[in-house]
C-alpha cells in the first residue's frame, strides 16, 4: 500500500484527489453503461469490487460495497476515473474556444473514463443504432445473465468473459434483445477469447495501429472503434463523431455540410490533438442537454448554457 493511499484511507471508503467530479455526467454521460443512482453518488464495479462513488469537496470519495475491504480501491478506482488527466492544461487551452469555453465554464468535472477494454468493446458494439437507456438495458442484462456476483444487489456482477459469450452463443443474445448486433458480439469474443486480439495489448499501440486493429473485428467500424479506445484503450486524441457531435462541429468551427463523418473525425484529432476525447466528452455534453431542453423544455431548460438560447 502507497502512503498517499494509506492516507487516503477511512474505514471503508477512499478519499481520491481529482478536483471537482461532475459524477452524474463522467459516470451516466454515454462513457459506461451499468452504473446505478444509490442515494449521493453511483454504484457499480470496478475491477472485481463493488463500489459507491460521490462527490466530495476536492475530489470523490469510492466506498466499497462488497465487504472485503479497501486494499486496492484507491489504485483501481484512481485509474479507473483518469486521475493523471490534465484537465488544468485542457482548461487553459480551450478557455476562448466557442464551444468548449462556455461548456468547461458551465459543465466543469467531467473526466474520460479508463474502462475493462473487453466490456467496452462489448457496449459500443451493443451500442450501433441504438440509445443510452437501451444500451444499458441490454449490457446490463447480458451482465445479470451471464456474469457471477459479488455483491447483495442483482447488478453487482462482474461482466462476463468472452469466453462465457462465446459459449452462450447468438440465439442466446438475440433471445435477450441484442438482434443483428449477437452476432458480431459472438465474433468479436470469439477472436478475444482464442488470443487473435489481446486489448490490453492496445493500451501500447499507437492510435492509428490500435484503431486499424479494432476495425478488423466484425462490426466494428470506426466510431465504435474511437468509443473504445477513448474509454478504455488510453487514447487520449481519439475523437468520436455521432450527430450531437457532427452538429455541434459545424455549428462552433464552420465545417461543411456535406462533409463525412471520417472527415470530422480526423479534423478534430488534428484541432484538439491530445485533448481530443476530453474536447468530445464536453461537446457532446453541451449538445445534448441543449436538445433535451430544446425538445423536453421543463426542467432541462435550466442545464442548457445560456449561450445557447434555449
């Protein structure tokens, strides 16, 4: 045990020193699927430990959930919410950008998470044509099916291994609501189960090797590949376009109607270059709740910047 985690530690929880943590939109934005409200903060699995984060003044506070102690949370947990992020130099940089100004003002605290690679590819491939509420229904009970528990509560499960996909089988997960999307799953643990791919082995690759290598895997193209590699693959300058984004590329920085989503991709990693998956994280922010208000009105008003007139 380090002596900062040692000081961090009290009685079943860890004090972590990231700054200020908007938890509700690091943990429940669109980065992770099976995060749960519990009173103050969220519950959900990291590693193979059950945990409860909130906010905290300075930081967060992770307590575990699962009896076992907190050898190791402060590491894990560290890790897993990207406490060496310069979000400092972010901030600096992008203070008069005309969309990320405003967003880092209004919406500070949102971090890149640092994902389990296997159960990251496996929600963004879940994810093709789909939603957030969806996504978390079907990776949640692809998790409560076929993963082992380690805690009291139903989603206190570990994600199962491609190993357990690849015996489950298509039908089984078209049966649980995944449709087209089972059998790429199927495909892609089979090829992570078998060795062909080591994600671990990614964290090392360049950008462009690691993205080249995730786009060879059945259904998996380039957004899914970039979801992957920002959330758990430590590609900082990785840049995903879906339409909040490519709406919000050609409203702040005048790009092209007409021009592709492969194109918008690339001439953000060039803009943002190593602050690219942070730059994406609060664009995408900004862009949907200035939707939901425009759409919903009520209280979803009040979380859309000024700026943008809603």
């Amino acid at each position: 045990m380090t002596t900062s985690e040692h000081n961090a530690l009290t009685g079943q929880s860890v004090f972590i020193p990231l700054g200020f943590v908007d938890i509700g939109a690091t943990l429940d934005g669109g980065q992770a699927f099976r995060w749960h409200l519990d009173n103050s903060g969220y519950r959900g699995i990291i590693g193979r430990r059950v945990v409860h984060i909130s906010e905290a003044s300075g930081g967060v506070v992770v307590t575990v959930k699962d009896g076992k102690g907190v050898s190791g949370v402060y590491h894990s947990a560290s890790q897993y919410l990207g406490l060496g992020q310069d979000l400092e130099g972010f901030a600096q940089r992008f203070a008069d950008d005309p969309c990320l100004g405003p967003a880092l003002n209004g919406y500070p605290g949102i971090r890149v998470l640092r994902q389990d690679p296997w159960e990251c590819l496996f929600s963004f491939i879940t994810s093709s044509t789909s939603n957030i509420a969806r996504i978390k229904l079907n990776v949640g009970s692809a998790a409560e099916k076929l993963g082992f528990s380690i805690g009291p509560n139903i989603t206190d499960v570990v994600f199962p291994e491609p190993e357990v996909i690849v015996e489950s089988g298509e039908q089984y997960l078209r049966d649980l609501g995944f449709g087209f999307r089972a059998k790429y799953l199927v495909l892609c643990a089979e090829a992570v189960a078998s060795g062909q791919l080591n994600l671990f082995d990614l964290r090392e690759f360049s950008y462009t090797d690691a993205r080249n290598a995730l786009t060879q895997l059945h259904g998996v193209g380039e957004k899914i590949a970039d979801c992957v590699l920002a959330f758990s693959l430590d590609k900082p300058e990785s840049f995903i376009v879906d339409r909040h984004i490519l709406r919000a590329l050609r409203k702040w920085y005048g790009l092209s109607e007409k021009c592709s989503l492969s194109y918008a991709s690339e001439w953000a990693r060039d803009h943002f270059g190593e602050y690219s998956a942070l730059a994406n994280q609060y664009m995408f922010h900004r862009e949907r709740l200035s939707a939901r208000a425009i759409a919903w009105g009520g209280p979803h008003v009040d979380r859309a910047l000024p700026e943008d007139g809603v």
